[in-house]
C-alpha cells in the first residue's frame, strides 16, 4: 500500500521547525533527508526512523517495524503530532546517520584515467 500524500504533508509540517528537510518519492513510499542524510521515510503512512542508538535511547518505546517486506528493520515513530519531539527526534539522530554517498567519485576517477592515459600516450581518450 502506498503512502498518502496527504500523511507526507502533514509530516513535512511537522517537521517545518528543523532546516534542510527534504523528501524522495520512490515507489509510492517517501524517503526522508534531514540536512543531507537519509533519516528515515514514510512507509504505508507510518513515519520510520533509521534505528541509531540515540533514538532508541530518545524514544520511550522503541517498536521496531520492517518498512517493506524484506527490508532492514526500522523504529516506528509513534508520536508525530509532537512537533518539538521530532524535531529533538531528528537532531539527536544526526551525528550517526551515514553521510550521503556521492557519484562524482566514478566521474573523478574516469577524469583521472584520461589524464593518465594523455600523459602517456600523447592521445586523448573519448569523452
């Protein structure tokens, strides 16, 4: 079953206290960035957070749900009409959320192998 936009409005206004808070529509689901780094996202209109150690130490109960059949376990944030407790929810979190992989590596590395061959060559590979 897919989220509702509908539930994702309501989160991102829950949400509207914290900076940098974006979201990605992917298979009818939302994943949710909070300053850069993936935080969680909306599954079947439930609000899950990736499982740090800070928030199962913030959350008072911390119910673990999978967000999709065979999917990583994640914690269900129970209490979204808070907007002070997500907002600690999310910051608290941050330090241990992985920083955003990059795809310039592969364009980087593919620039220097040009440069390589050049210098040794004296051609130029196709761009």
């Amino acid at each position: 079953m897919a989220s509702s936009k509908g539930y994702l409005q309501f989160i991102l206004e829950q949400l509207s206290d914290l900076e940098e808070i974006n979201y990605r529509a992917m298979m009818g689901e939302y994943i949710l960035y909070y300053r850069g780094r993936i935080v969680g996202g909306i599954y079947d209109d439930r609000l899950l957070v990736k499982p740090t150690k800070s928030a199962v130490s913030y959350m008072v109960t911390a119910t673990y749900e999978l967000p999709y059949e065979g999917a990583k376990e994640m914690l269900l944030v129970e209490d979204v009409d808070s907007k002070e407790y997500l907002a600690g929810l999310f910051n608290v979190m941050y330090d241990e959320l992985p920083v955003r992989k990059s795809n310039n590596k592969k364009k980087y590395l593919n620039k220097i192998q040009k440069i390589v061959y050049d210098s040794l060559t004296g051609r130029r590979l196709n761009s």
